[in-house]
C-alpha cells in the first residue's frame, strides 16, 4: 500500500493504520490531522516529515522504516517495536514505553562529526522498558537532544554494533545522565 502526493490529510480526525505482521505502507503525505495516529503492526516507509501526524500510539509490534533524514514527533510505544535509520540522519521528538516494551533504533549512517539518529529526552521510559541503539557503520553516533538526568533512569539501554551514546547538547558543564541498565 501507499498514499502519496502534494496534498495533506488535514482536519480534527485520527488516522488509524491496522496492517498485520506483514502488510507494508509507505507514507509520502503530510498528516494534519488533530488526533492521535494509532498503528496496529506491520511495516511502515515514512517518506515524508509529518507523515505520523501529532502523536503516534504504537499499539501493535511495528517496523518504521525512515525516509532520507525524517524528523518524528513524540511516539508513544504499546509494543515492542523497531525504527530503522539507514545511511541518513534522522531525529526522534521524544519516545515513551511501559514496562516489557522494547524499542529497536537502528542505522548504518556513518556519523564524521554528526549523528545517526538524535532523540529528545521526552516522554517516559518506564522501568523494565529498553532501548535499543544498533550502529553498523564504521561510527554511529546516538545523540540525546535535551540533558536529563532522569528519562533513561529505569530503562536498560543496549549498544549494539558500533552504536554509541552522547549528549548531543551545549552543555555549560558536565552533565550525569543516568541509565538503570547498560
């Protein structure tokens, strides 16, 4: 399936996207819509900024495959899902998981002097939640947006590959970020 175009999805509504296990979807399309975008599972190709609209609710287990340098707004996950970055940089407006729920973010940009992918220390990442960070270029940078001592608190962070974590921030002095599990 696709939905593409010049055109946008605007208006006070939510878009709902029930696809199964294997159903794919790319998305080239702004989503003004006002409501929640609620996504059951399968394989969604985010080729346009906006295409998830305001505040997506993962509710079913997910692959987002990210267009060449997709900006995503806060996401809410109710299942283990993965986002997968490619050879691009991309950022992340914040990620928020119950516990049991995992969240795979992966890339193979190659990261001389910026990122892979960027993420906004918003939301809550409640204890027993993970993320994942997996790097398979020569150098994959993770970078947090905002300094917070407390948003990785109670998860468990994986580095996988060539994945590491920084502070992509400017910072005035030395920051703690802590992480319940590394």
């Amino acid at each position: 399936y696709s939905i593409s175009g010049t055109g946008a999805m605007n208006g006070s509504g939510a878009l709902n996207i029930n696809l199964s296990g294997s159903d794919a979807l790319a998305l080239g399309i702004t989503n003004s819509l006002t409501g929640t975008t609620t996504i059951s599972g399968g394989t969604i190709t985010v080729n346009k900024d906006g295409s998830l609209g305001v505040t997506p609710n993962i509710t079913g287990a997910t692959t987002i495959i990210a267009g060449t340098g997709q900006t995503f707004p806060a996401m809410t996950f109710g299942a283990s899902s993965t986002i997968q970055g490619g050879t691009y940089v991309n950022i992340i407006n914040g990620m928020s998981a119950p516990s049991g729920v995992k969240i795979g973010i992966s890339s193979s940009h190659n990261t001389n002097n910026d990122y892979a992918f960027d993420f906004a220390a918003s939301g809550t990442l409640s204890s027993g939640s993970e993320l994942e960070l997996t790097g398979t270029a020569t150098e994959t940078k993770f970078g947090m947006t905002s300094a917070s001592a407390t948003y990785l608190a109670n998860a468990k962070v994986s580095l996988k590959g060539t994945a590491f974590l920084f502070l992509d921030v400017n910072q005035g002095s030395a920051s703690t970020i802590n992480v319940g599990t590394l």
